[in-house]
C-alpha cells in the first residue's frame, strides 16, 4: 500500500523548496520531482501551491531566477539560491527541528 | 521592489508566467509518455495532475504582487482578533484616544481659526499695523485700541516712507443693503485705493478696488463684495458683478467678488462689503469728510514691509517722519488744546505683527490664547498617558503569551510587528472615531463658544494639522510604551517568565510607575477643575453685577433711518418719533424711549463741557460720555431717579436741560446735589444746559467698568438709534410684535439686533462665558481621562492582589474591609494628586488672573469644590475594582497561581 500523502504545511514547504534549491539551480518541475523522489513519495507537492510558494521566495529575495536551457533543449525559468536564501534555510531548518523535539518530547512524556 | 515591477511590466511578467508553466505541464506529458502513455492520454493526465492553470496563475499572481500587502493585512487581522479577545482595553484605550484626539482637537481648531493661524494674504509676517499710544486732541473714533490715524498722517506715510512695499487704510462701518426688495445690515470696510493689493487678496470674480477708484471723494460708487456675503445673499450668481445695489440709499455697482476665505482683518468679522474710502460720506453721515483735517483721527493703517527691511528698521524711520508731522500738528494746537502740546509731540509709532489679524496686534489679544493652548496641551498630554498605562499593562499581562512565541524562534521584531499591527488599529480606530465625534460637535461647540451666528465665519470641520499633530503624539506614545517591556524579555530569562511568580519586581516597578503616571494626571485634572470653577465663579459674579438699570422685561433694537433715504434731519426725527409713539402704544407695553447709542454695545459720544464752579486740572478732565434721549428713555430703560425731575416733553428738542449721573456729581461737585447747576459745551459756549435731575449710576459699558461721570441730553438722536422698549410681561413673546409694528410705521427701514436686554447683557460676557465653557469642557475631558486611568491601574492592582485578598479573607477580613482596603488605596492616590495639584495650580493662578473678576485666583471655595470633585470622581473610579475585589472568592484565589 502506497505510504499516506501528507498535506504539506506551508511553512514546511518553503523549508523543502530551499532545501532542493540549495543542492543547484533547478527549475519548478524538477522541484516537484526531486521532492516526491528524495521522500520515497510521501510528499506530493501540489502544482497550486508550488509556484506560489516560490514566487514568494522569490520576492522575499531567497532565490534567484534565470532562463535557460533545459537539459531536453528547451527554455525553463531556473531558480538557485541567494545568500539570504541560504541563511533562511539555516534558520528554518534549525526551528523545525526545535520544533520538532518539542512535540518528541510531548509525545513522550504522555506515554509514560 | 519587485512587486513594482510586477505591476508595471504585467505583459512581460504574465508571459513569462505562462511559459514556465506550460514547460511544466509538457515536462509532465512528455515523462508520462516515456512511461508509457498514449500522447492524448499523457495530455489529459498531465493536465489533471497540474490542476486548474487558471487558478494557479491568480494564486502565483496575488503571491507575487501583494506579498507584503498580503502579509500586512494578515497581521492586522490577526491583531483585530487578539484586541478583540480584550473588549475592556480596547473600548477604553479607544475611548481615550477619541476624547484625545477628537474632541480636544476640534476645540483647538476653533480657537486656531479664531486666533492663531494667519490670515489668508499674501506674506502674513509682512504685515504691520500702525498703533501709537498718548494723547489725541479732536477727535478719535477708535481711542480704545489706539490704531487710528488721521487722513492727512496717512496720505503722508503712503507717500513718503519708502521703507514699506505699500501703506493702506481701512475703517469700519455699518450700512445698509437693499437688492431685490429686501434690505439688511451689513458690515463695511472703507478701504483705501491699494488695500487689496498691500495685502495681496485677488478677485473671485471681476476686479477689486484699485488706486483709481479712490481719487475724489463720492466720485466712486463702486463696491466690493465678500466671498462668504456673495454665497449667502446673491446665491453665488456670478451676473450681480455689473449690476447696482443700492447701499445706505446710494445705488453702487457691484465691480466684484473678493478671494474665497478672505474675511478681512479682523478675527470674527466677514465683511460683507468693501468700499472706496473716498464714500466714507454715505456712512458716516454724522462727521462728514475728514480727508484733510489733521486731528481728526478714525483710520487704521497697515503696511507691508519690504523684504529686505526688518520691523526695527521701518519703525525706527516711520517715527523720524511721524515726528515730523506731530511738530507741525503741534503747532497749530489751540484753546483748549494748547497745553497738550507737548504730550502730544511725545507720541510714540509703533509697529504691531498684523499677519495675524488686527485685534492680535494689540497685545490683550495674544494673552487671552495662553491658557486656551495650556488647556488643550494639557488634555491631549493626559490622554497620552492614559494610552501608555493602557498599553504597558497589556503587554505586561501578555508576557508569557509573547515569551512563547519568542521561544518558538517568532523574533523580537516578528512579535514587535505584531504589537505594532495592534497599536496601528488602536489609533486608527480612536482616531475614526474621534473624528466622528468631533464632527458632531463641531457645530454645538461653535455656537456655544462663540456665536450662534459663528458658522458663518469658521469652520466646524477638525484641522488637519493639529489632528495629525495629535494622532502622531498618541501614536508614538502607545508605541514606545507598548514595545518597551518587550525589549526586557531576553533569552536567558525565558524560563523564569514561563513559571508564574516570576518578573514579581519587575511588575512591581511598573506599577509603581502606572500609579505615578496616575497621580500625574490628577494633579492636571485638578488644575483644569480648579479653573472651570475659577472662571464659572467670574461669570456669576459679573452676571450678578447690577447694571444700574432694570434689564428685565426689556426689548432693545437698534434702527438708522438714514440708510433706507431719510437724510434729512427733520423727516429721520418725525419717523423716528413715530416709530416710538407706536412702540408705546402696544397693548402690554409699559414704555418707550431711544438713545443716540446702546447701553451694552459700547459706543457713546464724549464731549468736553465747561462746568461752573469746576476747575479742571487738566484739559481732558472735563471729557464726559455724553447721551442724546428722549423723555422717554430713563423710565423705558428703567433708571432710577434719584433728585430733581426726569425729562418732560416740552425739554424735547431745544436742548437747555441736562441730567447727570452720580459719578457727575462726585467727580465735579464733590457730591452734592447738582440739580440747578449750569453747565455748558466747551466748543459752542452758546449751548448752555441746567441740570434738572440725578440718576443712579449704570454700567452702560457693561459690567467690568465702574461708573464714570455721564449727562443726558433731551436732544432727537441723530443716525443710528437705539431703542427701548419695557413690557409688562416676558419680553420674548414681544419681540415679533415690536418688528411688526416698526415695519408698518417705517417699512424699508431695516431694524437690527432685536433682543431681550437680557440677551444684550449676555453678550456683553461673552468672553467670560466662552472661557467658562471652554474650561468647564476640558475639565470634563480631563477628569474623565484621568478616572479611566485611574480605574486601569486599579483594576490591574486589585487583580495581582487577589491572592493577598484571598488570604484576608480567609483570616476573617469581611467584604466592608476588603472594599475599605482598595477605597483606602485610591484615596491615597488622589490625595497626592491633590497635594500636589493645588499648590502649583495656585503658583500658575497669575496666568489667568486677568480674566477673573472679583475672585482671586486662589479662591478657597473653589479649591475645596475642586478638591470634592476630583476625590468623588476618584472613588467612583475606583468602586468598581473595590467592588470586584470584594467579589474574591478565597479559596480560589489561594488556588491561583
């Protein structure tokens, strides 16, 4: 059985972009792509959400756009990540992790 | 910003929007091929899969363009959402900042009109007037306010002081306007040749007066009309320019309309009409002439100074040539005014800043202001320290709130945002509403403050600046006091804020401070309270003042039967009797008489007489009021006769009968009875009156002035005339009846200010009055203020307190106790707000000492009263958190944290 899609918070999917950004330049369908395969499927990004997300990244000056040629030949916007956009990641990944062992610890404590 | 470009390249950006998506879903077709697909199915999958395009792109476009306005609405709405959770601090904290910024400045924009701002002509700092203090053989028709001149002085300063740009004239009369059939009074200015363009007005419509229209005198019947008459009387119609309209029985042409806002030089006048100078004649009809008589001294003259000139300098050449022209004048001085020559000489010119009108030239004018701004400074000071109390107690409840979201990596400046987005809707929202308040109030305030007439003139509507001035101050104020606390909350101490008893100093010394800011503004309210009842106490005092005559069941008007033709002195007098028999007649009339002038209104006659038995040590000594009256003015008016005999008819008109007044007999007999006793004209030695009567002194010029010397002759007034007419019940019903009755004997003649004598003698306070109001209303503010700042900080006492109070009560303190322990609290409060409010409020009290009358500024009774009101108000403030302690319950206020 196919693992549940989950429903990516908004947050989080600016976290996932930025993450896939900073490995190199890549293009919006590459995006979806690489985060459906790194998560073993898991997470589906969806199309609605994507660009909106990285139109905002962009506009808060975390990635940087270029048109070039794809690897088939073909003329594709390109988004890499700024400096800004690195110390982002930084900063996000960083919370979510405090995040993240907060709720561990809850789920913890509760047990015992 | 990127948005902009967003907007301003949008086909390029849509384009470019439309192919990165289009390679998107032909990347998905083409890798559903690959695996397989047939191409119309890989289509139809890759578009399922990619969703609605359409609402993609509004999706990615509303990203895009309004990231940030998007973000801000968002965070607006979110603090909407957390003020509303608060409906006690925001209704207050709103109700604050309306009061603040609303009704104070709304107040303030009415006395900025009245007073303040500059008039509306080019340059104002320019302009000067022409004010010289000392003595003034002849004739002066403005010797209160020392601002007027001589035609001759003038002609002579416009021709030969270079150090002015221009030099103008003007002078006020009154005349009458007759379009249409119908007639009014109105106010007109004679203005001199190069009046409009000294100051720099331009035309609405047509042409204003130039050089050319003041040449000869009555050669020029031409006129000017105001903005303000213009909308009112001729509807705005631009077609009267060209046309005649008959002034004071003169026909005129109407040439044009003066610049919208223009309202003359003096505050709280519009003149309606602006004449050549050179008419003077067809309104003073009584003192003809004057352009070439020396001491004949009526006009007022302004100036503009030239750019490069300064005050000092003009000043000092402008009396190099008023010098000049005293010596010559002084030469010709004869008689009686021989000995005044060398005061005369002695005159002094000096410069007044006129930009801001005339009566602010003369330096009563600019001290009447001081207290008007300390008040509403005062006010708008009060309210802002409500609004920071408000403000830190809120962020201080929060703190665990906002130390949790700083924990969760929100930042200081996300949380700072945050506050910020909620202090914005609070002064936003106070601000809305303050200006909904003052607009309701606009109207009331200004026929309460100044005139029911007054909209006329000012403007109801807030001014702009002061608005922005006070919603800027309340602004930064709720800022500053709202982020402060946050800057305290650090990292390291996140802990301690998360568990409960900690930030227990910290929160005292806030409130130690609340409770300062507190006291701070009760002593302001004490101050403003303490005022309202010193100036209540001055008007019921000069209310209480007896006039001298019987201003009850009294009906005064005032008539100029020159204006609608009858020039000629026989016909005015016949009508004019006519009019006062008729008024006599009147079923439930009791009396009727008139007089040359008005009691009340200020103007009077001085005329210099020679008195046997009297030797005056000085030439002026023997200047007494005079007054032309009809036998029967003194029982119409209701003086008392105390010797001798009232007028009769047959001592109407020939004039060798006097009466006088007690201040007469003590100044010139010593007090004894002066019936019998002769006196005469100084000018016309001819004219010999014998005194048949004493009346009881009056305060014919209202009831600041003491009684000085006056004699009434039984001589038909001439001009304007003042009438009165006593009823045997209440005058009010009266009023139309006597307009009816005047209109049937005299129709055309226009009648003016009809009113009750009690209404004339209230006018006469208006100054008092007005501050009366405007005190009363900011003490109102202010304690209001102050109680709603009060019962903040008690609130929040009471509420820290409550497991203290649990524990009281749990020992054995009942409800009375509690309540006492809290009352006990906000009594200590107001006490020191009282200790330190009186005292220094005496210190002030000289600010305003000039305005009282009969009562001294440190008048005990009304620091008592005041010291009631604010202690009253205290305690009502303070009941209801009293009243909520009280409501603890013990057990579980011992439970709380």
């Amino acid at each position: 059985m196919k693992p549940q899609k989950s429903d990516l918070l908004q947050g989080t999917l600016d976290l996932l972009i930025l993450k896939t950004v900073a490995l190199g330049p890549i293009h919006g369908y590459g995006i979806a792509q690489r985060i459906q395969q790194v998560s073993q499927d898991a997470l589906q990004v969806q199309q609605g959400s994507l660009y909106p997300a990285l139109y905002r990244l962009e506009e808060r000056g975390y990635l940087l756009t270029a048109w070039r040629e794809s690897e088939q030949g073909r003329m594709a916007k390109f988004y890499s990540l700024t400096e800004k956009g690195a110390q982002q990641l930084t900063a996000e990944r960083a919370q979510w992790e405090r995040v993240a062992g907060a709720i561990t610890l809850i789920l913890n404590e509760a047990e015992s | 910003m990127r948005w902009l470009r967003s907007i301003f390249r949008r086909p390029a950006v849509e384009r470019e929007m439309d192919a990165e998506l289009r390679f998107h879903i032909e990347e998905l077709e083409r890798c559903f091929q690959q695996s397989g697909m047939a191409p119309e199915d890989a289509r139809r999958r890759a578009r399922l899969e990619f969703g609605g395009i359409e609402q993609i792109k509004d999706d990615a476009r509303e990203a895009r363009m309004t990231g940030t306005l998007d973000r801000t609405v968002r965070e607006l709405r979110a603090a909407g959402r957390s003020l509303s959770k608060s409906p006690g601090f925001t209704a207050v904290a709103v109700a604050t900042l309306a009061l603040g910024i609303g009704v104070n400045t709304e107040i303030f924009s009415l006395l900025d009109q009245a007073a303040l701002r500059p008039l509306p002509v080019r340059e104002p700092d320019r302009l000067v007037a022409f004010h010289s203090a000392g003595v003034n053989p002849g004739m002066d028709r403005n010797s209160g306010l020392k601002l007027s001149f001589s035609y001759p002085k003038y002609k002579e300063f416009r021709d030969h002081l270079d150090v002015f740009e221009g030099v103008a004239a003007r002078f006020a009369v009154t005349g009458s306007v007759l379009h249409g059939g119908v007639a009014d009074r109105v106010g007109v200015e004679l203005v001199s040749g190069n009046y409009f363009d000294v100051l720099g007005v331009t035309p609405a419509v047509g042409r204003l007066i130039a050089a050319s229209d003041d040449q000869t005198p009555m050669a020029h019947p031409v006129v000017v009309l105001g903005f303000g008459y213009w909308q009112r009387r001729f509807g705005g119609d631009r077609s009267i320019v060209g046309q005649t309209i008959v002034v004071n029985g003169m026909a005129m042409t109407v040439i044009g309309v003066s610049a919208a806002g223009f309202q003359g030089l003096l505050r709280g006048n519009d003149d309606e009409l602006r004449v050549p100078m050179m008419m003077k004649d067809v309104f003073t009809p009584n003192w003809r002439g004057g352009f070439d008589r020396p001491l004949w001294a009526w006009a007022n003259i302004i100036a503009r100074l030239r750019p490069e000139v300064s005050s000092e300098q003009a000043e000092a050449a402008a009396n190099v040539r008023y010098r000049q022209i005293l010596d010559r004048e002084a030469e010709t001085l004869s008689g009686p005014y021989l000995a005044q020559r060398e005061d005369f000489r002695k005159r002094h010119l000096d410069l007044e800043p006129a930009g801001r009108g005339l009566l602010y030239a003369v330096k009563n004018g600019r001290t009447t202001l001081l207290p008007l701004w300390g008040m509403t400074g005062i006010v708008l000071l009060i309210a802002c320290v409500n609004v920071a109390g408000l403000v830190m107690a809120r962020t201080a409840a929060r703190q665990r709130e906002l130390a949790i979201r700083l924990a969760l990596g929100a930042g200081r400046l996300g949380v700072g945002r945050q506050l910020l987005m909620e202090n914005v809707l609070l002064v936003g929202a106070g601000g809305a509403l303050g200006v909904l308040l003052a607009a309701a109030i606009g109207e009331q305030a200004l026929r309460v403050l100044f005139s029911p007439t007054a909209n006329q003139v000012f403007r109801a509507t807030p001014d702009v600046r002061v608005m922005g001035f006070a919603l800027a101050a309340t602004a930064v104020t709720a800022i500053l006091f709202s982020l402060a606390p946050l800057w305290q909350i650090r990292q390291a101490a996140l802990s301690d804020v998360l568990r409960a008893e900690s930030g227990a100093s910290a929160r005292l010394a806030q409130v130690r401070f609340r409770k300062a800011l507190v006291v701070v503004q009760l002593s302001f309210c004490v101050w403003l309270t303490i005022a309202a009842g010193l100036f209540a106490r001055t008007l019921a005092k000069l209310r209480a003042v007896d006039l001298g005559f019987r201003k009850e069941n009294l009906i005064t008007f005032s008539l100029d039967p020159g204006v609608a033709g009858y020039k000629d002195f026989a016909a005015a007098k016949a009508v004019c009797d006519r009019i006062e028999q008729a008024l006599a007649a009147i079923p439930g009339v009791t009396g009727a008489g008139r007089s040359a002038y008005g009691a009340l209104s200020g103007g009077i006659n001085i005329n210099r007489i020679e008195i046997d038995g009297y030797r005056p040590a000085k030439p002026e000594d023997t200047n007494v009021n005079q007054l032309d009256a009809t036998p029967g003015y003194v029982k119409a008016i209701g003086m008392q006769l105390l010797t001798g005999r009232d007028f009769v008819a047959s001592d109407y008109g020939p004039g060798r009968v006097a009466l006088v007044n007690q201040a007469f007999a003590r100044k010139y007999y010593g007090g004894e009875n002066p019936v019998g006793r002769r006196i005469r004209s100084a000018f016309d030695r001819k004219q010999e009156m014998e005194i048949v009567g004493m009346v009881r002194d009056d305060r014919y010029f209202g009831p600041r002035q003491e009684p000085s010397p006056f004699y009434y002759t039984p001589t038909p007034p001439f001009g304007a005339t003042s009438y009165y007419v006593r009823t045997a019940t209440s005058p009010e019903t009266m009023l139309a009846t006597v307009r009816r009755v005047v209109e049937q004997e005299a129709p055309g003649v226009p009648l003016s200010q009809l009113r009750t004598m009690q209404e004339q003698a209230d006018l006469a306070v208006g100054t008092e009055k007005q501050f009366a109001t405007l005190a009363a209303v900011f003490g109102t503010l202010a304690t209001l203020l102050a109680a709603i700042g009060l019962y903040g900080v008690m609130s929040y006492t009471v509420a820290r307190r409550t497991r203290e109070i649990g524990i009281r009560m749990a020992i054995g303190a009942d409800r009375r106790d509690v309540l006492g322990l809290v009352l006990r609290e906000v009594a200590v409060l107001v006490g020191i707000g009282l200790a330190a409010g009186i005292p220094t409020a005496i210190a002030m009290g000289s600010v305003i000492r000039s305005q009282l009358y009969n009562v001294s500024e440190s008048d005990p009774m009304v620091m008592a009263g005041a010291g009631l009101v604010v202690l009253a108000v205290g305690l009502v403030a303070g009941f209801v958190p009293a009243r909520r302690a009280t409501a603890v319950d013990p057990m579980r206020a011992l439970r709380w944290e």
